[in-house]
C-alpha cells in the first residue's frame, strides 16, 4: 500500500516473490535491532536498483534509519543512485506525506547543508552518501553518526582482476562494514557478472563476512529457459518468468536489443570466466567444485594398477570427449612433468599423473596409455620441453594432436590464400600462460 500510495508510477504491476521476500525485510528493519543481511541476486532490470533507492526513502520518512550510505563500484556509479533518490524525495507524494523528508537542511544562515550528487542532508535529520568503492576511507562517519545503513549496488564489474576483487573485499570488509553502527542494516544487490566476485562469494559461501546474510536468489529472469537461434535472432519458445512485469514478450524484446548472450548473462545469471591472472583462478576453482578421493587402484586396469603419481577420480565413459596436456620437465629429479585428463565439455578434471623421478620417455608412454584409455583424446604438450615425450607419443600411433599456429598469417596473406603453418604442442610464454 506504502509503496503504490508514495511511488504509483513505479509499482504499478504485481511483486515477483523475492520482491516481496526484500520488503518483507525492509519493513521488519527497527531501530537499534541490527537486522540479518540481505544479499539480493536478481536480474539486471529487475528493480534491483529501483527496490533499493526507495527503501531508503522508506527507512528515512519512517525513522528506521538516519545515515544510509549508498556504495557502488565507482563513485559516479554511486552518485547516480543518490541522484535517483533526490528525485525521488522531491516527488509530490513525499513532500506532501514526509514534507521534511523533501526539504533540504539548512544551516543557521539558510545556506543548504548538503544537496548534492553525492550527498543528500534533509530537515528530517536524515543524510543519504554517495561512495564508490574507488573512493571508500576508513572510519567513515558523519559527525558523531556512523552509518546506520549502508547498501551495495552493482559492486562489481565483468572485467575485475583477483587483484581487483580482493582490493573491493578489503574496502567493504576493513573499511566499510566497520564503519557502520552497532544496528547497521546492510544490503547487497547485484545480477552475478563475476564467478569470483564479491555478489559469487556470497552466494556460494565463500565470503566468512556478513555471515549471517540472507541470499535471495540468483534469480533468473525466466526460469526452465528454452530457446531456437542465436544472436539478435533468437527465439524464446518456452519458460516460466520469475516476475509477470517481465513476462516472455518483454525477455524477447530485451534479446532483440542486446543479443541472446548479453541476455544471458545479465539476466540469466550465466556468467562467463572473467578476469585476467596469470592463471586462470576462475578455472582452477572450477576445476576443485566437486572433488572427491581418487579411486582405489584396483579400480583401474592392470597395467595401470600401483603406477606412483597417477590419481584417477573418474573412469572413462564410452562415446565422451576428454582432453589431455602434458608439461614436461627438463629432465628429471628437478620440476615435475605433469599430465592432466579433463572431461572436455565440463572441464571436469578425470585423471592426474605427476612425478619428478621418470625419465620423460617413461612419463610419456604413461601419458600415451592415458590417452589411450580415456577414448583416444585430444593430446597437447608444451613444445618448449616436449620433443622426447612427442617422439613417444609419435611411436604409439597418437594423432589427435593439438597444434598452433606457428607465424599467424596477416590477413592480406590469408586473402591470397595462403594456408597456415602448423606445429604439434602449445608455445609456452609469459603472454601464452593465461591462455
């Protein structure tokens, strides 16, 4: 009722469930009560930002909460938000229900107090922040006010580095989060954009802060998903919407505007690998999800039964596709030379062969039994150190290699129809690692 009778033009349609599931929770928030989190994983569209921006004017006309600072990735992603929510204390409803709450606080001599992209002070006593994480200090308060509400929006971004995301963990959790009051009500929203990113962590229990929170979601736009196409020209022939506002016409209009990927990644949730490491970090977690104690070796055959180094975690299956690298050492008794077997559509790793005490051509025949096993799979190894496992190799009939390209063609040379050089194994670099 509060909602339709201050933001009419707003709510104007039903609630999605974890719509109501928020407000639920915004209206229970009191006053020296410090509340359970509230992590919101919703999609991109889906009022996240909208429910957000007015339960702050809602805790402000109602006494909940005087210091709400607002926190997004950047400062100018922050200071829009605060933007939103002086307009829509300016509203005719507000000033008419709360007319303190739309008058701007001033000071003895009648000059404003804060009225600004960044900073909204009202003769209600109530101040709203703007902060993005690129500009968060330690031991932020407000005279002798800490914040007694602080709200998270889109904190982070597709492209964050490991080093990116631990820098935004340290800001919320060491400068942040301590700053607040001891009944500080905190809200987290965002659609998931990062696999490691601070809305991930909180969602799959990685994150020990704010350990008591409530996670709404992730939410898909549209749930059992079904599609025909690709691009701009895919077609969504079937699913259950999570929100009637957004139903399967409105989802198709939004593929049409920005692509069948950005859709689902925006609104589906389905976010790719992201980042830049040396290492894939976002790869190797993937690669520890569910893993498990080897198998016994009898589970193996014969030959390669009590084989030192070898952990085998799943049997090969007829008919799927399997992947298997080999980095080799120089020699022996120094680095390891390590094989690993992954299933090539989950990247599942299966098989795992490592020593430091094998002469390479011992170590590639394993290898090459591996390969065998698991359903003669695609091989690859490092060219720079591979030349006695690849003659091996080439003695056991392997010819499923991965190449590269050696000297990429320009595209002039591609138009005139020259045909590329390629070379067995992978061209180890500093560039190429991450890769």
């Amino acid at each position: 009722m509060w909602l339709q009778e201050l933001f009419g033009d707003t709510f104007r349609g039903d609630l999605a469930p974890y719509h109501e599931q928020f407000w639920t929770w915004a209206w229970a928030v009191r006053t020296g009560q410090q509340p359970r989190p509230f992590v919101g994983v919703w999609p991109r569209g889906w009022a996240k930002s909208t429910c957000s921006e007015v339960a702050a004017v809602m805790w402000g006309a109602t006494g909940r909460r005087r210091y709400i600072i607002y926190v997004s990735d950047t400062q100018s992603q922050a200071d829009d938000h605060v933007t939103t929510i002086a307009d829509r204390l300016a509203s005719s409803a507000v000033e008419r229900y709360y007319p303190d709450l739309a008058t701007r606080r001033v000071g003895k001599y009648g000059s404003s107090q804060g009225w600004r992209r960044n900073r909204l002070r009202t003769a209600a006593g109530v101040t709203i922040d703007a902060l993005g994480l690129d500009n968060a200090v330690r031991g932020l308060k407000l005279d002798d006010e800490r914040p007694d509400a602080i709200i998270l929006d889109d904190v982070d971004a597709d492209n964050d580095s490991p080093e990116t995301v631990a820098r935004k963990v340290r800001a919320v959790t060491q400068k942040l989060l301590p700053a607040g009051s001891k009944d500080v009500a905190v809200v987290v929203v965002q659609n998931l954009v990062h696999r490691n990113g601070i809305l991930a962590q909180l969602v799959d229990g990685r994150a020990d802060y704010l350990a008591d929170r409530i996670v709404s979601g992730p939410h898909p736009a549209i749930e059992d998903l079904e599609y025909e196409g690709a691009g701009q020209d895919a077609v969504i022939t079937g699913g259950r919407p999570t929100w009637p506002v957004m139903g399967l016409e409105e989802c198709q209009a939004k593929v049409r505007l920005f692509g069948l990927a950005a859709f689902l990644a925006e609104c589906q949730h389905q976010v790719e690998l992201s980042g830049q490491p040396r290492f894939d970090m976002e790869a190797l977690a993937l690669m520890r999800e569910g893993c498990h104690p080897p198998l016994p070796s009898q589970a193996l055959p014969g030959h390669l039964q009590g084989v030192e180094g070898l952990r085998v975690y799943v049997l090969p299956r007829p008919g799927v596709a399997y992947v298997e690298y080999i980095d080799p050492a120089e020699g022996k008794g120094r680095d390891y030379t390590a094989t690993v077997v992954m299933e090539a559509r989950s990247r599942q790793v299966v098989a795992v062969l490592e020593d430091n005490t094998r002469e390479p051509q011992v170590h590639g025949a394993l290898a090459a039994d591996l390969w065998e096993w698991y359903n003669r799979s695609l091989l690859g190894w490092e060219r720079a150190k591979g030349e006695a496992i690849a003659w091996v190799l080439g003695q056991r009939g392997v010819v499923h290699i991965y190449q590269h390209e050696d000297n990429p063609l320009s595209p002039q040379q591609r138009g005139l129809g020259l045909k590329p050089k390629l070379r067995p194994g992978f061209p180890m670099t500093e560039h190429s690692k991450r890769g």
